[in-house]
C-alpha cells in the first residue's frame, strides 16, 4: 500500500507502511548521489512502521510496476 500525499516541483511525496515497498523505496534513494540524498529520498519513519519518501514523479510508476513483479 503506497499514498501518494502531495506533489511539488516534479516529486511525489510517498507514504507507506507495506515493507516491500519501503525496501524497493529506500533502495532506490541509496543509489542516488548524496547530494541528492539530503534534500529528497528518504524523509521520516514513525514508530508505527510508516515511511515517507520525496521520489521523482517520472520513476513513480516504474517502482510500483517493479514491486508488483517483486
């Protein structure tokens, strides 16, 4: 399960609290520079197992369609 919270300037803010889903997410943020890292990716957990991302607009679609098939 994945919401999709706001969007600004091209990125999504993502929220989810389905595991494989965070994984696909946040292996996706490390693979960025860290640069980029700073400012979007990976934002906030809650202790309820609940995680936030700033990811790309454009990649929004691929990550589900990759986590499907996972």
């Amino acid at each position: 399960m994945i919401y999709n919270c706001k969007e600004r300037f091209g990125y999504t803010y993502l929220w989810t609290c389905d595991k494989k889903m965070q994984g696909l997410l946040f292996a996706y943020c490390e693979g960025r520079s860290a640069l980029w890292r700073m400012f979007l990716g990976w934002r906030k957990s809650t202790k309820d197992n609940q995680m936030f991302f700033w990811i790309p607009s454009r990649k929004v679609d691929e990550l589900l369609e990759i986590a499907e098939n996972f």
